[in-house]
C-alpha cells in the first residue's frame, strides 16, 4: 500500500479481507500482522476499532450503503465492499476523522487492490451516505435476521435489548488473579506498576480499569492473567482441590485449564486434551506450571485407562454469547449449524461421561446462547444416561450479567440408584 493510505487502514482492509475469504478472526488475524506491530500504539488502535466496527455494524452499515448503491452491498466484489464499509464505518460511527480523508483512503484502498474502475463509485457513494437509523432499528440490522427471531423467542423484551446492545459494545477486559498469591499482595504489586482494577463478584476477577497488566512483573510471574468474567466461573463449579485427577477435554486454548491448575495447585495430576495439538501450545505462556497435553477426537470414545475424579467438557460452540468479541461469528453462522454442533456437543458429553469416576464431577459448559446446545444437548444425555443428575446451573446472558454469555451444568451420580 502507498503512503497515501495510513499503515491503520492498511492493516484493517488485509485483516477484513482474510476474514472473508479465509474465516479468520479478526482479533487473532490482526495481532498477527507485521504491520501493526511495527505501528504506534495510536494506530495499533485505529486498526482494531476500524476492523472490529465494521465486523460489529455490518448489517448496519451495508443497509445504508445500499441505500445509496441501489444494488445489494453482498453482491459487490469483495475488495471494494470492505472498502465500502470502513469508509462508512469511519464516516458515521467515529468522530474524531474527517470525512474526505475517510473518503479519499476508501477510495486509494480500491485502487491498489486492483479495482481500479470501482473508484469513482466508492467515491460517489460514500459522498452521499444517509445518516444512521436511530438505535432500535440499528441494532436489530446489525444482526442476521434469522439470529435476531430466534432470540425474540428466548428471550424477553429487556433482556433480548441487553443483548443486542452488548454486542455492539467493546467488551470490558477482566483479570484473573493467581489463587496460589495473596490477593492483597498482587493488588498492591499491579497497582505499583501502574495497573488499576476493581472488584467484580469473584474475589480473584477484576475489571482492569486502567495499565497494560501483560507488561508487569506480575504478569511473568504468573500471578495474573487476561480470563473474561463469565468465563472465569466456570472452574470453581467443579470444587477442584489437589489430590483430584483432572481432565480439560476440550482445552484450547487453556485458559480454563491454566485457571485449573492454579486451583489443584499441581499439574501433575491434570491432562489437557484438544482435537489438535497445536492449539494447546498457547498454554506454555497461560499456565505457571507445564501440563501433560493429548491430542483427540473427544466425540470418539477416549484413550485413557484411568477414569479422571474431575472433567470439564467446555464444548466448541456456536459462540453467540461472545459476539462482543467476536462479531464475525454472527456473519458466518447458519441454522443448520446449530444442529450440527448439539450432535456433536451429545457425543462429546457422552465420551466424557464414561471416563469420570463414580463419585466424579463433571462440568458441561459452552459460551453459546443457544438452548439447542445447552439445555437440549444436557437434557438429551440426561434422557439416556440416567445413572447421572445435574445438580447446578449457570447462565451468563450479556447485557444482563458483566461478560460474556456463558452456559455451565454439573453432572454427578445419582445416589438413589
């Protein structure tokens, strides 16, 4: 790209490509280039809301440009739609940039990539954008429809308001602080380096309010660790404590089980598995201690002889309670594949269950918002496996609770059997 268009841009057009055409994630894809990197911390920035915006108003955003277009925005080539909807997003959504430069970069992005003969139309349509809907009809365009009649049919007015709102808003980022320290002693320590938080309904969670917590000694030391709320409550469901033998069947990219460990206080007795081995790499850099890693088919009976006292089975998902995060999901996901995953989530479940041990724990978990995958895949195994219970609940719904959305049931034997 040339000097005209600012390295910020540059970064956030490549990241939106390879996220159409690849089914990347944004977050990863753009951390991952050199470009930004090499960025001021001002434009490291800028990528990041230019991309993650457009990714989040999508639905909004190409509802007026086709408003002026007068052709579907879907039907136009990819290079000048992504074009399209960052000068759009930066035009309408951001305050702090002048349209025409909003415009002109829009406008060179298309010609460098070699759509050349699409710029005097990025030109004329985005020079002649209506003004944003007002915010109960955006917020239900910035969502698939199919999504949002599914939703208005679990969830009431209020909550199904929450939601949508949360979804458009920039995730807070959380903290999980190392049970293995004291409390007050990390505090002290992050706040010496210049990391402020607050308490949050976990002792060991907070809300990072200001610093850069992965630059402190505390950090290389193990004493804390980026873990979103919701997310962080789904460990202590399974009352962990040392002398338990512990299995993270669905483990990558081990937070959870990083968070585990802290809990057993030894990773001697804890084994992380993952359909790919690759994918647990990443806990070298979460984890305090190394961990024994398996790679599997956990819908396919398990490998191990040895039954496990403790297993978490939180299952790959839909992902439609983290789309504050990950807005790309909502652009990709199609009905059928919510019945595609709960088949495989039942034979996930149902693998783990004939590896826990008669007094065992299980905890079933996902961060969808789906009662297919949650509820309906609990009550499906419940119906056939009726040796076991379930005797708690968890449910974390954005914009009512802080976090993500997140789902947890745990399964214990029954005893009057």
């Amino acid at each position: 790209m040339p000097d005209r268009v600012s390295p910020a841009r540059c970064v956030a057009f490549q990241t939106l490509l390879r996220v159409e055409a690849e089914d990347a994630f944004a977050s990863d894809t753009i951390h991952a280039d050199s470009l930004f990197a090499a960025m001021s911390e001002r434009d490291r920035a800028l990528a990041q809301e230019i991309t993650l915006g457009c990714l989040r108003w999508q639905g909004a955003i190409d509802a007026m440009l086709a408003d002026v277009a007068r052709r579907p925005v879907g039907g136009l080539d990819r290079e000048v739609r992504i074009a399209l909807r960052m000068g759009c997003y930066q035009m309408r959504y951001l305050d702090r940039i002048p349209d025409r430069a909003a415009v002109s970069e829009s406008v060179d992005l298309v010609k460098r990539s070699g759509k050349r003969s699409a710029a005097g139309f990025v030109n004329a349509v985005l020079r002649t954008l209506p003004q944003r809907a007002e915010e109960k009809v955006e917020l239900e365009r910035a969502h698939p429809q199919w999504l949002l009649d599914r939703w208005t049919e679990c969830f009431d007015k209020e909550t199904l308001a929450g939601i949508l709102k949360a979804n458009q808003t920039p995730p807070r980022t959380y903290l999980r602080l190392n049970a293995q320290y004291p409390l007050e002693e990390t505090l002290e320590q992050l706040g010496e380096e210049g990391v402020e938080t607050e308490a949050t309904e976990r002792v060991h969670a907070r809300l990072l309010v200001r610093g850069k917590p992965m630059l402190t000694a505390c950090w290389r030391d193990g004493r804390v660790r980026i873990q979103d709320l919701s997310s962080q409550m789904i460990v202590p469901l399974l009352n962990l404590s040392r002398e338990h033998r512990f299995l993270d069947l669905c483990a990558a990219p081990g937070g959870k089980t990083a968070q585990a460990l802290e809990a057993i206080g030894t990773s001697s007795r804890a084994v992380a598995a993952d359909r790919h081995i690759h994918r647990l790499r990443i806990l070298r850099l979460l984890a305090a201690a190394p961990v024994k890693k398996v790679a599997l088919d956990a819908a396919a009976p398990l490998p191990f002889r040895t039954k496990f006292d403790r297993i978490l089975v939180d299952v790959p998902c839909s992902g439609t309670g983290t789309l504050a995060r990950n807005p790309e999901i909502k652009w990709r996901l199609i009905p059928q594949d919510l019945k595609d995953l709960a088949v495989k989530q039942k034979s996930i479940l149902n693998c783990a269950l004939d590896s826990l041990k008669f007094s065992g724990v299980l905890v079933y978990s996902s961060c969808s918002l789906e009662p297919e995958e949650n509820q309906g895949v609990v009550q499906a195994v419940l119906e056939e496996r009726t040796e076991f219970r379930v005797d708690a609940y968890l449910e974390r719904v954005p914009g009512r609770d802080p976090g993500d959305g997140f789902f947890a049931c745990r399964f214990v034997r029954r005893r009057d059997l």
